[in-house]
C-alpha cells in the first residue's frame, strides 16, 4: 500500500462530514426539506454517490498540494517543533519511552551525541538531530509499527489542514456571497475540529519519532512490541 493511500477513504469521508455541518448551521437544510420529494431523492443519491466523493477528494488533492510542507509542519507543530528537532536532547534529560532506556540510546548513539555537543547554535541543532532521527527513519522506514505510526500522524496533521483550508474558503465565500453569513456554531465547530486534530497530530508525531527509536535500539532482537 502506497503512503498516500492512508487517507484515501478518510479524508474523503472527513471532508464530506464538515461539507454536511456547514450546511446544517447554514440552515440550508430547511431549503432541502421545502423540495418535492422527487428533487430530495436526486440530491440524496447525489450526496451518496462515489462520483462527487471521488471529486471532493481530488478538490482535496488540489488544495493540499498547494500547501507547503513548511507551512503545514508550522500550523501542527506550533509553539512546540517537530520532535525529531529535540528528540535526542529529550532522550539524554529524562526516561521517556518505556520500550528503551536512557543508557541505551546514549550507548546506541553515543556518536550522534559527540556531534550535538560539539553544535552551539540552538537552530542548528535541531536541524541536526531531526537529520539524524530521518536517517534512522529511513533504514526502518518498512516495518510495520513505524509505518502504522506514520499514518496515524499524516491522517491527523492533514485532517487539521484541511479543517483551515475548509475554515478560510468558508469565511471567504461567507464575506463575498448573499446566500449566507457566517454562522457561529459552524464556525466553532470547526476551531474545535482544528485543536482536536492539532492535538492528535502533536501526539501522534511524538509517537512516530519515538517508534523509529525503539525500533532500531531493538531491530535486532526476535518479536516486535506494541505502536
């Protein structure tokens, strides 16, 4: 299964759903209830079908290619940074993963650690530790806990993008059209939406990067542990 393959269903479904709740606070629901019952079927099967699915999700597609990787890791990783940027600093301060320990990642990459020490430079480091991490990432990049835990954190760090791009056009369309305003409830839905998804993003980005350590202090030994 390719990599992009993690959000092939969900987003769709996430996209369609918000689509459902602007509507509903809009109050165009009422609209669609005053319709004959001939026209609600029409839009019923409309609705449901693979058809406008496939085309929300190509919209989808669209919108999250224009978006830079810089731009989207800011949005998720706001105020805190990725956690391979300080990942090997957070290692040497204190226990933080139950799967390895302290003296063991300092054994394991006791070299890595020679190098952070001789960088002064804060952004510098931090560049080289997530360096370091993605190297690690790329020799273990197949096995299966690394691979859950990555698309875990990309369906959450998309799901909270997306949920600002639906945010902006909303407001957008919202200033320019005569149809309707801007809607309270709606709009808190999807603030809510975006903290929710921010916080899983945040979360599930710590345990992809912890996962990658785990993994390769114990790549050699038999049977696996739990994402």
């Amino acid at each position: 299964m390719l990599m992009k393959d993690y959000r092939k269903d969900e987003l769709k479904t996430y996209v369609i759903g918000n689509i459902l709740i602007i509507v509903m606070f809009s109050g165009l629901f009422k609209i669609f209830f005053s319709l004959s019952d001939e026209t609600i079927d029409i839009i019923s099967k409309l609705l449901g079908s693979a058809l406008l699915s496939s085309i929300l999700y190509i919209y989808v597609f669209i919108l999250d290619s224009f978006i830079p990787s810089k731009l989207k890791d800011f949005v998720v990783y706001f105020p805190c940074g990725r956690p391979g940027d300080k990942i090997f600093e957070k290692i040497r301060e204190k226990e933080i993963d139950p799967r390895f320990t302290q003296e063991e990642a300092m054994t394991k990459y006791q070299d890595i650690y020679k190098e952070l020490d001789l960088i002064s430079d804060r952004k510098k480091k931090h560049v080289f530790q997530n360096s370091k991490w993605y190297g690690i990432y790329q020799s273990i990049e197949e096995n299966p806990t690394v691979t859950l835990a990555q698309k875990d954190f990309l369906l959450n760090r998309d799901m909270c993008i997306i949920t600002v791009v639906i945010l902006i056009l909303y407001v957008l369309i919202s200033r320019i059209s005569k149809i309707y305003t801007i809607k309270g409830g709606a709009l808190m839905w999807m603030l809510v939406e975006i903290l929710l998804t921010n916080i899983a993003a945040k979360g599930k980005a710590k345990r992809f990067a912890l996962n990658v350590i785990a993994k390769d202090i114990h790549k050699n030994t038999d049977g696996d542990f739990g994402a």
